[in-house]
C-alpha cells in the first residue's frame, strides 16, 4: 500500500515502463492495483483465518493474472495457490 501511494511507482513506472503502454492502459495505475491485490489479499487473509496454510511465496502471477489488462482470473488464481500448496507439501 505504501509503494502505490508513493512517488516511488511513478518512478518505477517511467524506469521501466513503456510509456505508451501506460498511456494506453486507461485506467488509473493505482486504483488499478488496489483493486486487484485485494482478491490475493482476500484469498491470504482466508489462509490465515482458516488456518488453511495457502503458500503464496514465489507464485507465478502470470498463471492468473492477464498482463495487458492486470484482470485476475479468480479461479485460476485460487487453483495456482492449491497447486502451489501441494506441491510445496509434496517436497
């Protein structure tokens, strides 16, 4: 939260965005962002409640995450962290 209220993402962002792909986008960067951390953050939040034990260090977003419009496929995200979990669990 504190990195998207910052003038730190416009600094990443110009460093290594393309500035037409940000002009594009059409949205607001960090509502954006917001928005969709909070389906992972709901999703972790359920972890800990339930006592779950979701592991959601060094998942890869791309499985669940459309990188042009940052639209989080809900589903695919929570069968990435079971798959996750299990293979974690499997080693």
């Amino acid at each position: 939260m504190m990195l998207i209220k910052s003038l730190a993402l416009e600094k990443f962002m110009s460093e290594r965005g393309s500035e037409d792909k940000i002009n594009k986008f059409g949205q607001d960067i960090r509502l954006t962002l917001l928005e969709r951390g909070k389906r992972i953050g709901y999703l972790r939040w359920v972890s800990l409640k339930e006592n779950i034990s979701l592991k959601f260090e060094g998942l890869s977003f791309s499985k669940f995450i459309d990188k042009s419009t940052l639209v989080i496929d809900t589903g695919q995200l929570i069968k990435t962290v079971g798959s996750f979990r299990l293979a974690m669990i499997k080693y």
